[in-house]
C-alpha cells in the first residue's frame, strides 16, 4: 500500500516569510500528487495537482510544488505567507499503481504569525 | 454543476439513535468515498464505491452502512449511535482514470450524546 508522510504536523511562519509544507510518498511508480487545502470548519479544496508533464505546479492562492521523482517528493511552497493562508494542508497520491485509491497524508497544521 | 452536496449540515444524535448522512454529486463521477474528521485528525476512510451497486469497506467502517443504488447518491448510515461517532463526515468523488482529483463535499457535523 501507498504512504504518505507529511512532516511537521505544525508548521508556525511569520507574516511574508516563505512557506514549506514537505511531502513524501512511498511509491517506485511515480503516482499522481495533490495537495489540499481545509480552512476551520470547511471542507476540503484542492490547491494543486501533478498528473504529468511539468514537474513544477503552480496552483491558487500563489502556492506552488515540485515533483521530484529521485527523492520522492512534492513539496509545497509560497513565497511569501499571509495572514490568510492559516489552515491545514493535506498531501495526497493516487492513481492506477494505488488502485484508483486516494491516500492522505495525516496533514501539517499552518500558522500565520503576525 | 453543484458539486457534491450533503446533507444535513449539522446533526445532534442520541447514543443508541440511528440516522442516514446523504450526498450527491452532479458530475457523473463512478467513484465515491465517505471519509470521517475527528478533532485536530486527518481523514479516515469509511466507505467507497467505484460505481452504482458496489461498495467496499475502508479504514473504519464499524458501526456504518451505505448503499449505491445511483450514480449519484451515496448516503451513509448510521446505526446505534455511539459518541466515536462524533465526527466531521465528507463525503468525495472522483472519476478515475479521466480524473484522479477528488473533489469534497462541505462536511456534516455529527455529535453523539
């Protein structure tokens, strides 16, 4: 079965500080990533996805991640954070080599420090 | 397109209660999937169904019921309510092969007292 392991569980950066949310995935058949965002006491929504092509994705809100199939990863990053980017991010694989299942990470809590 | 829609929004049960959390989605999606949320926690796998007339169990599927009789509807039943029920359900779809994304409802709010 597949795994994902986000490290950090929190994560605390100050206001314009860079955001790097780390994500790895234990797969020798490079799956499809994703990562999504939950604001409190929302539901989930997606923030990016890599299927194929290029290894660098850039999705809303300024975010964006890099596929890097040596290391197994799908790091995601924003330059700059802001206040409102305080929420709790999920990493997630799927594809025909899981399944057709989705598998999470167990997600990395964001702060915001002012 | 709605989406996926649930129903209800938040949910008060007594221990020993049963009741049936609905959703539906609009996108002709073949798969569907009920996860639970508990408190500062990542989401656990209820059920799946890969299409009408076909369920299978995920992580944590005691104590839950569904059925896929649509393509559209997946609901989740409850029987005999306890309080580690108490949870945030979502349920999500997708369309593998054509597409992998998993797109979620907003969630119903259960407490079980």
């Amino acid at each position: 079965a597949q795994s994902v392991t986000q490290l950090g569980s929190h994560v605390s950066v100050s206001e314009g500080a860079l955001v790097l949310l780390r994500c790895n995935y234990s797969s020798s058949v490079p799956p499809y990533l994703f990562w999504y965002v939950q604001y409190p006491n929302q539901g989930l929504q997606l923030l990016l996805k890599y299927t194929t092509g290029a290894t660098l994705v850039k999705g809303i809100n300024g975010f964006e991640a890099e596929f890097k199939k040596s290391e197994t990863s799908f790091h995601l990053t924003k330059p700059s954070a802001h206040m409102s980017d305080a929420a709790e991010y999920f990493c997630a694989v799927s594809g025909a080599n899981t399944g057709n299942q989705f598998y999470f990470g167990t997600g990395t809590s964001l702060t915001v420090i002012p | 397109n709605a989406g996926v829609t649930q129903t209800p929004k938040f949910r008060i049960l007594k221990i020993g209660q049963s009741m049936t959390l609905q959703c539906a989605q609009d996108m002709n999606h073949n798969y569907m999937y009920w996860y639970r949320q508990d408190p500062g926690m990542g989401l656990k796998l209820i059920y799946y169904s890969v299409g009408a007339g076909i369920t299978d169990k995920g992580e944590v599927p005691n104590g839950y019921n569904v059925s896929r009789s649509t393509t559209e509807d997946f609901p989740l039943r409850l029987e005999l309510a306890a309080p580690s029920q108490t949870s945030v359900y979502f349920c999500a779809s997708s369309s593998p092969p054509r597409d992998y994304e998993q797109y979620f409802g907003p969630g119903t709010r259960l407490t079980v007292t």
